[in-house]
C-alpha cells in the first residue's frame, strides 16, 4: 500500500511538520497518519487500515466528509475552515485527492478564526447598541426597553436566559422584573431565585462572571442554579453601586467563555438601561408637572412645530395631545384672530433667546402666556387670567365709579357750602336786624314813654332787650360753628402750651378782677390748624374760667397725660357724668343760664374743630368736682 | 354851599329810624338823606347836576344787603366814579362775615362798622362815627365839576 511505500526520509518530514497529516486510501481507511494528527483528533493508537469516519466519526455528515467526497469525485484539491468538535479547534483544511487516494492536512487556525469572530460580535454588539440606543431615543417604554435589552443579550451572547432584576433600595431586595428563556431546556423557580451573584455584582459594581458554575467556589450557593441546566451567567448593574436600579443576569446553558467584549456588552446595555430609565424617570416626573399644572403647556422646537402639550393644552383645542406634537404652531395659532401677534412673541422669544410674557383676549377669555426658552427651543405657559382681569376691570371701574362719586359729592359739597355761606349771610345780617329794632324800640319806647310805665312795666322791657341781646349771641355763636365746618384745615406745628396762655391772658383781660390758678405744662405741641386750636383752647379754658366762679381757690390746669391726651382741667362746678354724653351737642347745656351763662355752642365747636383734626374728645367730671376735658391732635412730624 | 349832609342808603326802615334816633340823641343836626336801595343811590350820586353842583354828602352810610344793586357794588361805583371816589364812605351793616370785611376794604372803604342789636351800644357807636367823620376828620377836598 502506498503508505508503507512511503520512504523513510518522507514520513520523517511529515512526523515533523506541526501541520496535522494523514492519508486515505482509495477504500477510505487511514493509510497513513503523523503524530500531529493523531493528538489533535484524539485517533486510536494505530488507526492504519481503518475506515476513516470509524477513526473520525464526529466528521459524519459534516463538511469534512463533504469536501473530501467532492475532492475524490472531482479529482481537484479543495480547501476549507471548519470548526472540529473532536478537536474543539477551527481547522484549516487542504486536501489533495490522487487515483490511489486523498492526502490531508490541516492545522489549528482556531486563534484566527475567533479574532474574526470577535471582530464580528463586537461589530455587532456595538450595531446593537447604537440600535438599542436610537430605539430608546425614539421613545419607547420601559417594558419594551427591557424586552429589546433581553433579546440583544439572546442572541449577541447567545444566552439562554435572561433575568431583569429591580432593587429596592430601601427595602434591600430583588424583584424580577422581566425574564425570558426559562421555558427553554431550564427550569428555575422564578419565584425564589438565587440571588448571590445578582447581590454581589450589584454591591461590588463589578460584572459577576462564571464560565462554569460546576467548579465556581463563589457558586456553591449556586448549586440551584446549576440543577436547573444552567452552567454559566454574567450578572451585571444597572446604575452604581451608589444608585443601583437592579441587575441584569445573563445565563447559559452549557460553559461559556465570555470575552471581555461580551461582559462590556451586558455592562453597555445595561448603562444604557439604566440611563434611560434615569432619562424617563425625569421625563416621567416632568410630565407629571406638566400634566399637574393648572396652565395650558406647550413647548416648541427651533422650526415651531409642537414637540409636547399637555391635556390641558390639548383640551383647550379640543384635540388629543399625541395628535398636535408634531404638528407647527402656525397650525393652532392660525385659528386664532391674533395668531399672527402670538406667532410673533415665540419667534421673539426664539430670536433673543430671552423669556417674555404677553397677554391675549379671545371670545371674552383673557389669557396670559409666558414664554421661556428651552433647548434650542421655546417653552409656552398659558394661563387663563378672565378671572383677574375681570376685577382689575370690575376694581378700575369701581375707581372710577368712586371719582365720580368723589367728585359728584365734592359737588354736592361745595353747593352745601355755598347755600350754608349764604344762609349764615343772612342770619347774620337778616336775623339780626329784628333783634336790633326790638332792642331798639324797646329802649325809644321807656325813653320816650318810660314816664307812664310801673317798674314792672320797665322791667318786662328790660326782659325784651336781654332776650334780644341773647338771642344776638346764639347767632353769633352758630355762625362761627358753621365757619369751623368751613374752614380749610392746613396743618402746621403748634405750640399748644403759648396757645392756652394766649388764651388765658384774654380771659384775666376780661375778668381782671378773678384770681385763677393756672398751670399750663411747657413744651406741649401739636399739629393742626392754629386759628382753630386757639378756638379750641379759649373755649376750654373759657368753661374752666366760668365754672370755678364760685370756687373758693379756682385752679385750671393743661397738659398731656400718659395716653398722649391733651387736657383742660378745673377744680369747679363739674358736672353729672350721667349727661356727659351731652355735652358736645349743639345748645346742650348742663347748667341753668342763671347760674352760668353760655350759648350751649362753645363744645360743640370744640368737638367740631378736634374731628376735623382726626382727634377725639372726651369729658370727665362730677358735680362740684371739676370737670376735665381730654382731647387729641395729630403729633408734630419730626 | 349848603350844610354838610349824610347819605344813608339802608333799605330796613327800623335800622333807619333807629339810625336817625341815634343821630337825635347825638346831636348830630346834619341832614340825612335816605336811599333805600343802590340803584337809587347810584342815580342819587350820579346825577349830574348834583355833580356839577359838587353837593355831594360829606359822609356815606351804606347798609350792604340791599335791593336791587348790592351794598359792595354800590361801593365799587362810588370808588369808581371820579366824583365820587374820594367820598368818605363807612360800611355800617349787620353782617361781620369775613368776606364782607375783606371785599369791602379792597374795594376801598374807610371803615367797616357792625351795627350792635343792644341799642345803646349802637347810640354810641354812631356817635362816635358821626364824631370823627363829621368833626375830626378833614375831608377831602371836593371833585369833580369845573370850579377848581
């Protein structure tokens, strides 16, 4: 046979060569095989003669066994890369068919060979995830992000499960979120996971790796893992191990060496996962703020076409939100009577890059949009103000409303004042000149008759006359309250203390024979005006004048108590408290004329003067025990 | 030329009875005329034969609520009038309002006196008018007229 024609020289070569060798006869039995050969495909110790798929019965039906027949059949040597499960190497096969049979050899390309595998899984794992990413980007759910993750991590690491674990911070525990593959040839209890590689990976931030969990000493807690046909998993976290959302576990079913690209990939994905649901946790709370709000929201993008309303927004235009995204703001806008005027203050609000807020009316609505840029584009807040403008409205025209009625009564006013000027003209000028002829005729007639008259006669005369001279007195008195309610009150600084003892020093020049007692406290001042708190004081200091006209040692005192009152006080005839009350009415009178004359229109002055002030006035007193009045002035700006 | 006289214009014919009693009881003999309102005594004032005849009243007496032309425009004609402008006038009236004081004298009056309602006080108050216009005080020298 030709392999034991071979000569020496020639099988020394071949014994050498660190290619694997060997020759098959026309029959198909091994003629001849070198020792590279026999180690790699693990052949019997002298296969020679032996059908050769006896010897290599894994190349059966294999494009081994295919390529030789063709070679033989077509006489042509033949060529090819195949992966030898005997071997468990990549194998670059040649083989040269002659009439008396095939010559084989092959030789371990397997470095080769997984270089380009893994050239090609890393361009596929970095298309996957640049897919994976642009899905996401695209707007997708959490769910089906998770259920793309799974089936990448299928069929890039070829895994035959994959768990999607959620960690609960707080409580410390894993959940299952998704999970798939279990049904197929493994079978875990997915309610009572393991869980030690899923912890350690996430607590260490590393990817936890096992290629075979058989011989893993990290993995005899995993021992439930391995009775459910898994032999080897990568778990890796999502997040960090400062802020971990959970893990992702990739299990296979036989031993797997994972290359680092295969670890970075579950490591990527699950970056991306955890990014993502970052991204949509932020989105989901924005749109929740967005959803929330009271305003109608809308936001552009740098074309003005809507990229988000929300339900309001969407309601307003009677149309569903996903309906209007998308679609250019002129679409809306342009319904609108002053939608040119809208359009305009988002292209400002574009252009300058700078918030802005504008009002709108429409169909008896007000609305109130503020504008903020956004990304590259522009923001819209759009609140219905009717409510507010109604009463700005409702408030404007209450003011005027109230100016015309100011004004109106200011009138009324002015018209009141010139009919009381001209009714005090003529009470003083008119009534007073009846007074004057009864006076004075009364006084012709005892002058000129007087001779026939009885002293009774005489003195019912003498009663005409007083009765008009008194009468004189009440006009004159009402005529200078009337003139208080007149007078225009500028407010300056008075003293009060040089007011009273100007007051005082008319009353001794009056009654110059009175020896009175009069304290006024110094420095006391007030702000109104003066002409009027001399009124004020006169008539005050007159009442304690004439009430301690019958008091043995008559004091008067002013001064400022400790509320900041002013005060008059007297140690003279006083008067009941019970009418106290009285005292400021016009023509009240506590006492009889007989005992102390008066016009009863002296307080009603003062109380009239000290109201105008934005004062009040009060009275303390009890008969035969003096009687104090209490009154208060604006203060003396400082 | 007659005897100095007195123009009372005062339309209450108390006030001038009272008036005129005042003058008796004071003595004062000069002649009173009387107009009871101011159109009269402007025509009384303005006549022209009274100008000519420079017999103008050596005092004026004016009431200042009176019919037809007021107390204060009656005034502003005298004062007005180169005839009469120089005419010692005394506002003698019931009213002391504030507004009166202030128009009168602006209109150029030489004295503003309130007619008190006692009837002696009002004795004496024209006696002592009567007394320093009439006596003690020298009149302007006359106008008008063409015998300077």
């Amino acid at each position: 046979m030709a392999d034991s024609t071979l000569r020496p020289d020639l099988s020394l070569v071949l014994e050498r060569i660190t290619d694997g060798f060997f020759a098959l006869d026309a029959q198909w039995r091994i003629a001849y095989i070198n020792a590279q050969a026999r180690k790699l495909l693990h052949a019997p110790v002298d296969p020679i003669g032996t059908f050769w798929l006896d010897v290599f019965p894994n190349a059966r039906g294999r494009l081994f066994e295919r390529e030789y027949h063709r070679a033989m059949r077509d006489q042509r040597p033949v060529q090819f890369v195949e992966y030898s499960v005997t071997a468990q190497l990549w194998l670059e096969v040649k083989a040269y068919p002659s009439a008396d049979g095939l010559s084989v050899y092959f030789r371990d390309v397997t470095p080769r060979i997984e270089a380009q595998r893994e050239v090609e899984r890393t361009r596929r794992r970095q298309q996957a995830l640049i897919d994976f990413g642009r899905s996401a980007l695209a707007g997708t759910t959490y769910d089906r992000m998770l259920a793309d993750a799974i089936e990448l991590l299928r069929e890039i690491l070829e895994a035959s499960v994959v768990d999607v674990y959620h960690y609960d911070r707080l409580a410390g525990t894993f959940s299952i979120v998704c999970s798939a593959g279990w049904d197929e040839g493994v079978a875990l209890d997915p309610a009572r996971p393991p869980l030690d590689h899923v912890a350690a990976a996430v607590r260490t931030g590393e990817p936890f790796v096992s290629s075979d969990l058989r011989i893993d000493p990290r993995a005899r807690a995993l021992a439930q893992l391995e009775r459910s046909g898994v032999l080897s998993c990568v778990a890796t976290v999502i997040g960090t191990t400062q802020a971990p959302h959970g893990a992702i576990v990739v299990y296979h079913a036989q031993t797997r060496t994972f290359s680092v690209g295969d670890v970075r990939f579950a490591q990527a994905l699950s970056q991306s996962i955890a990014e993502f649901s970052s991204a949509m946790e932020s989105n989901r709370l924005m749109t929740q703020v967005l959803e929330s709000m009271a305003d109608a929201f809308v936001a552009v993008d740098a074309d003005l076409c809507i990229t988000y309303v929300n339900q309001r927004m969407a309601e307003y235009w009677a149309q569903t939100q996903s309906e209007m995204i998308g679609l250019p703001l002129s679409t809306f806008t342009g319904t609108l009577p002053h939608g040119a005027y809208v359009l305009k203050q988002y292209k400002e609000a574009l252009r300058d890059r700078r918030p802005l807020t504008f009002e709108t009316e429409h169909l008896g609505r007000w609305h109130e949009t503020r504008l903020y840029p956004f990304g590259a584009g522009v923001a819209g807040y759009v609140r219905d103000i009717t409510a507010r403008k109604t009463e700005q409205d409702r408030v404007l025209g209450l003011n005027v409303e109230l100016e015309r009625r100011v004004e109106e009564r200011t009138k009324q006013l002015e018209a009141a004042n010139k009919e009381l000027e001209s009714f005090s003209y003529s009470v003083s000028h008119d009534l007073r000149a009846p007074l004057r002829a009864i006076d004075g005729f009364s006084q012709a007639l005892l002058e000129d008759y007087g001779d026939g008259f009885d002293d009774r006669a005489r003195s019912y005369l003498d009663r005409v006359r007083r009765a008009a001279q008194r009468m004189a007195d009440l006009i004159d008195a009402l005529l200078k309250l009337a003139k208080v309610a007149r007078t225009p009150i500028g407010f300056s600084n008075v003293d009060i203390s040089a007011t009273a003892s100007a007051a005082v020093a008319e009353l001794r020049d009056g009654e110059p024979d009175r020896t009175v007692e009069v304290r006024i406290e110094p420095g006391l001042t007030a702000s109104g005006e003066p002409h009027l708190l001399h009124i004020v004081l006169a008539n005050l200091l007159g009442n304690a004048w004439k009430f301690t006209r019958h008091t043995p040692h008559p004091q008067v005192r002013v001064g400022k108590n400790g509320e900041g009152e002013f005060y008059v006080a007297d140690n003279g005839a006083g008067f009941d408290a019970a009418y106290a009350h009285k005292l400021f009415g016009a023509f009240a009178r506590l006492h009889s004329g007989d005992e102390y004359e008066g016009t009863g229109i002296g307080l009603a002055t003062v109380a009239r003067i000290i109201h105008r002030h934005g004062g009040s006035l009060r009275a303390e007193g009890a008969i035969e025990n003096g009687a104090t009045f209490y009154f208060t002035l604006p203060e003396v700006e400082t | 030329m007659s005897k100095p006289y007195i123009l009372l214009v005062e339309d209450n014919a108390d006030d001038i009875e009272l008036t005129q009693r005042a003058f008796a009881k004071n003595h004062i003999a000069n002649e009173v005329v009387v107009m009871r309102d101011g159109a009269a005594a402007a025509e009384f004032l303005f006549d022209e034969n009274r100008v000519r005849a420079r017999s103008m009243p050596a005092l004026i007496l004016l009431d200042l609520s009176l019919p037809k032309v007021s107390g204060l425009e009656l005034l502003q004609k005298i004062r007005a009038n180169a005839a009469t402008k120089l005419l010692p006038t005394v506002i003698l009236t019931s009213s002391k309002q504030e507004e009166d004081l202030v128009e009168g004298y602006r209109l150029g009056v030489n004295s503003y006196v309130r007619k008190p309602v006692d009837f002696n006080e009002f004795v004496e108050a024209v006696r002592q008018v009567g007394l320093y216009w009439l006596v003690l005080n020298e009149p302007p020298p006359p106008a008008g007229g063409g015998g300077m």
